[in-house]
C-alpha cells in the first residue's frame, strides 16, 4: 500500500492518456460482460429445461382440435397432458404489443416448477376472464391485482365480430427463465365459449409429460407417428430441444458471444500493453533511479504491473458495472411486448471479468518488464 502514491503519479502523469484507456477498458468490459451475461442467459435456459415434456404443435402451422389432447393421453409412456391456445395482439396502440396464454385446467399441474401458486391457478380457473401476470410485466405495465387489462386481436374475433378482450388481474407472478419478457396467463375457457361456433374446440399447443425422462424423445416420435396420416399432423419436439437456442438458430450463439467477448478481450489488450509500453520508454531514467536508490527487480516489475493493473481492475469494475446497469434497465426500456433475452449477471460474470482483467494487466505489463529487467542502469541514466 505505501507504493500506491507512487503508482498512483505514474498513471496520472499523463492524465489525458490515462482516462482514454480507462475509458476504453471500461467500454470494453461492457461488451464483455453483456456478452458472458447473454451467454449465461442461453445456458440457464437450456439447464432448466425439464427432461420429461414435450411440446407438440401442428407440423403445417395452425390451429388444432382439442380433441387430439384425449388422444394422446391414451398414448403408452404419457403421464399428463395439457393445451393452450393463444390471444395476441395489442394493448391501446399497435406499437404497444401484447400476448395472453390461454391454458386449461391441468397446465398448473404440468408446470408445477413455474413460480405460480396453486392458489393463483385455482383462482384462474373460477375467473374465466381472470389474467396472471409475471412481476417483470407488473411493472412495465403498471398492472396491480384487481386492474383491468384490454387486448385487441385482430386475429382473434369474438361471437359477436369484436376483437377486444377484457381480463382481470387476479394474481402476480414470478418470472420464468424462457419468457424474458414476462408473460400473461389466461383461461382458455374464456377464449373458447367467445369465439364463433366453427372456432371453437380448438388449441395452439399441446404440452405432453413423459412418464418415463429417459424416453421423452422416443416418445414425441411416437406421437408424431400416431398422427402422420391424420388430418392434422403434427411436429413434436423435447423441452430441451425447444429451449436450446442453437437447434433454434442453427448456429453457435455462445460461441458467437465468446468470440466477441475475446475480441474486447484482446482490444483492451493492445490498448493497455501500448499504454504501459510508452510509459516505460519515456521513464526509463527515473526506472534506473529506483534500482539505484536501491529497489529490487521485482520491485520494479511490481510497479510496472500494478501501474497496468490499475486501469485494468478499475476499468473492470466500472465496465461489469455498467453492464449490470443496463441489464436491470433493459426490460424497462424495451417494449412490453418485446420477448428478447436479457443478460444474467451472475456470479461467475463479475469472476471472470477480475481473471481477464487480471491477466491483461499481467500480459501487458510482460515485455515492458521485461526490458526494465534486462536494462543498462548506466545507460539509462545518461539519457541514451
């Protein structure tokens, strides 16, 4: 600690190009911790996705009787089974997205892990037009139990030709890993008895238990051979396989993301070694003062790296910072409707943004150590 005047001139001796790298190591630990962040994002997803479910879904796009869910529970190795449909459309503007669940009596069953109580799916299904709704859109919305909250469908037409649909506030929820923008829940019920006659009777997805996780995707294959010459054929696939966002995107998104995070990584590395490298040549003279005066080579080599360190660890700590901030914003900047993925910054973030940070400094302040190691005291001193 009584070195750290000492480190601390040496860094402010030139105080514009001090801030500039700091200000740079800072941008770029942004970028790295929103993208190890995303990345952590993509691997709690996957990681909570159940073993035993299967989403299934018409394999041409559409609609599907309600019948095929009494059907497939009749299928050998199926536990439970249970559907939902779907109102989407907007709240008072079209800009302003917004989406309902509708789900039937046994979805609080089959997602049992989901941080919604009994309770609140009791009180969904004696409130036909009863709505739950995560905290995350709670707060985008304002929304508190006992409020009223409209939904305009075009898509989806009541009986009598209307498109706007009125929920209650009933009950809010915690938030579920895969809905990065919140959800709202429904009662199908509701969405069945006021559509038109020839609409009803009819479901958007298919939710299906496996009573045995370690056949889960044989059987969504024996559910799609069952049906392959029905007239509604249909694509079943795992939860894992839905939630891993790879399959979905047909490329490496982690990757993706460490590959930009070791750009900034090596961005800052130049920046950085740069900085420490002029710094070194321009003080080379007062380097050869110290070890006269009597400061060991490690000693030298110490101020050197902690002189790299400095705007390292600090930039660091401002950037992962930053990004923490924008993470926690994010979902209130964007619009509600909007479902994309928001950074997780956990602990393990903030970690390896200290080792990065770490050995930046270390690789930055190497060959300038080096020279000071090797260098001529006599020489130094005499200017040459």
């Amino acid at each position: 600690m009584k070195y750290l005047p000492l480190v601390w001139a040496a860094v402010m001796r030139k105080p514009v190009r001090a801030f500039l790298t700091l200000l740079s190591v800072m941008l770029a630990f942004t970028l790295f911790g929103l993208t190890i962040g995303m990345n952590a994002t993509f691997s709690k997803v996957y990681e909570e996705a159940r073993n035993d479910r299967i989403f299934s879904g018409a394999r041409f796009g559409g609609a599907m009787p309600r019948a095929l869910v009494e059907k497939i529970a009749k299928t050998p190795g199926v536990a439970l089974v249970a559907s939902n449909g779907f109102i989407g459309g907007y709240h008072q503007e079209p800009k302003d997205r917004a989406f309902a669940l509708m789900e039937d009596d046994k979805m609080g069953q089959m997602m049992a892990e989901w941080p919604v109580s009994q309770a609140q799916w009791e009180m969904l299904r004696q409130n036909r037009t009863g709505l739950i709704v995560s905290q995350r859109q709670a707060t985008t919305r304002h929304l508190k139990v006992g409020d009223n909250f409209t939904i305009v469908s075009p898509s989806t037409k009541k009986a009598d030709g209307s498109t706007g649909w009125t929920f209650q506030v009933v009950g809010i929820s915690g938030e579920v890993a895969y809905m990065p923008g919140g959800y709202m829940l429904g009662n199908y019920d509701y969405l069945d008895k006021a559509r038109p006659l020839a609409e009803q009777g009819k479901i958007g997805q298919i939710i299906v238990k496996a009573s045995d996780p370690g056949h889960t995707a044989d059987l969504a294959q024996r559910i799609d051979e069952s049906f392959a010459n029905s007239a509604t054929p249909l694509q079943s696939v795992t939860e894992k396989v839905a939630l891993d966002i790879t399959n979905n995107t047909g490329m490496d998104l982690a990757s993706v993301d460490r590959d930009i995070a070791l750009s900034g990584m090596f961005m800052v590395l130049f920046l950085t070694a740069n900085s420490i490298a002029q710094a070194v040549r321009e003080r080379l003279a007062e380097f050869a003062t110290l070890k006269t005066i009597g400061f060991s080579d490690q000693g030298v080599v110490a101020l050197v790296f902690a002189e790299a360190a400095l705007p390292c660890l600090l930039g660091a700590a401002l950037g992962i910072g930053l990004a923490k901030a924008i993470s926690v914003v994010m979902p209130l900047m964007l619009p509600p409707g909007q479902g994309l993925p928001v950074p997780t910054m956990n602990v393990m973030v903030f970690v390896w943004a200290a080792i990065s940070a770490a050995l930046v400094a270390f690789a930055s302040s190497a060959l300038p150590a080096l020279r000071l190691k090797r260098m001529d005291i006599a020489t130094a001193l005499s200017g040459r």
